[in-house]
C-alpha cells in the first residue's frame, strides 16, 4: 500500500531534489572520455556533504541483491543497465552513461537518474537516448490524481515500442519517501485502467529502462556478480528518472533545479 505524503513532506522532498538535480548536473558536465568512472563517485561524495545530505545507495541493500551497494552513485556504461559500479574503466568516446543517484534529505529519500552519450556516439544510440527520455516524459504527464499506474506503463512501454527499442521488463520504478523503495511498484508496461489508482500524496520513483534492440529480444537483463544489470544480448540501454509527486494540481517533478 502506498505511504502518501503530506504538503510539507513534499515540499522537504522538494529541497532534496533540488539538491540531488544540481549534483546530477555538475556530474553530467564531468563525464567526458578518459575519465574513470571512479572519479565520479569521489565527485558525488564530495558534492554530497556539501549539499547536507546522505547518500541514500551507500552500503544499501535492494532485495534482488546479494550484498549491500558499497558507493553512493551508480555509474552503468553502455549494456550496463543499473546498479553499475563506480570503477578504473576509463570512459571512451561512444560510450553511454547512465548516472542514477539517491539522496537522504531531513529524513525523507529522493531518486533520480539520467544518460549521457560522450561525443560522437551513433545516430540510433543518440534515439534510443531521446525515446527513453521522452518516454519519461509521457509518464509524468499521464501522473494524475485518478489515474492508474497502468496508464504510465502503457504510455512507456508503446512509445518504447513504437520507436523499436524495448522496455526491460524486470527492473521497475517505485514508490520513495520514508524508504527509498516502498510501495507501489512502478511498472513500465501494462494497459490502460489497469492497477493501483493514483492518489494525491503519493510519490513515485517513474524510470524507464530501455535497451537498444527490438522485443521480445531486448526485454532480458542478466544480474553479474557484482549484482549490475546487463542487457543479455549486449545491446546499448538507456536510464532516466525522476521522484514525481503527486498533487492536486497533478503531477510535480520533485527531482529538478
């Protein structure tokens, strides 16, 4: 069941927003080639306790996981979906990265993420960046009071498809707050009318998981041992992400400057 929020615990979650955007940012204008990925997380670190915050994935461990995540910024590069480990692998021209990262602010969790292409990446890999995107998008603006959160996967998962890339339909959004990851589980497919109805209070982790090849081929992921989710046919993936609220006035996107 979903933990609704009041006006003010949006407005806390807000401030944490804002300051997980702006660490995002200054880590988007980092990630160049020859850089390595964990130079990132001594960034992040540092961006971190500047902002007065906690970082919400350090030493956290998700329920498909065997061990708590040891750094405070996931760092997944091209077939790499999530939970990619900040590392010696030194970015290279053509590579996509995909940046998620959750913050502890006064108590309350927000979650975001984004994708980076480093120069001259090709021209499919930068529509596959701006499908997932959009698809994000679309998802927020179907996140109305009265809605269902089967319209926000229908909405994904046809614009994904439309476009001849696929949903990874394993991994999903969540509900944040409290916890950062409570109730409901946020799909990227479904149908419309379908599921739990949207209230005003609820907040929701919306993040579209996309992979470069077409379904059914490019749904599946394979969990490494470092517990990374990769595409199983080794095609490109994209991420993004946002912690919605949702409000009378409909949806407000928590996680932006």
């Amino acid at each position: 069941m979903a933990i609704l929020k009041t006006s003010a615990e949006i407005e806390l979650m807000a401030e944490g927003g804002r300051r997980l955007a702006k660490i995002l940012a200054t880590l988007k204008n980092e990630v160049k080639p020859g850089l390595r990925t964990r130079t990132l997380e001594e960034i992040t670190l540092k961006l971190i306790r500047e902002t007065k915050a906690e970082p919400a994935f350090l030493n956290y461990q998700p329920t498909a996981s065997s061990k708590p995540y040891p750094a405070a910024l996931c760092v997944s590069v091209n077939d790499t979906v999530v939970h990619g480990l900040p590392s010696n692998y030194v970015l290279k021209e053509g590579d996509l990265v995909k940046l998620d990262l959750g913050l502890k602010y006064k108590g309350f969790y927000v979650d975001a993420a984004l994708t980076v292409g480093l120069e001259k990446i090709s021209e499919k890999a930068r529509r596959l960046l701006q499908v997932t995107e959009r698809a994000l998008e679309l998802a927020v603006s179907r996140s109305y009071p009265g809605k269902r959160l089967g319209d926000i996967g229908q909405v994904i998962q046809n614009f994904v498809e439309r476009n001849k890339f696929s949903i990874i339909k394993t991994l999903t959004g969540h509900g944040v707050g409290r916890s950062l990851h409570e109730e409901p589980t946020v799909l990227n497919f479904g149908s419309m009318g379908s599921g739990a109805k949207l209230e005003v209070g609820m907040v929701l982790a919306i993040e579209p998981m996309v992979s470069m090849s077409p379904p059914p081929k490019g749904e599946k992921v394979l969990q490494r041992e470092d517990d990374s989710f990769v595409t199983r046919d080794g095609s490109l993936s994209a991420h993004f992400e946002h912690t919605v609220a949702i409000t009378e006035a409909g949806p407000r996107i928590l996680t932006k400057i």
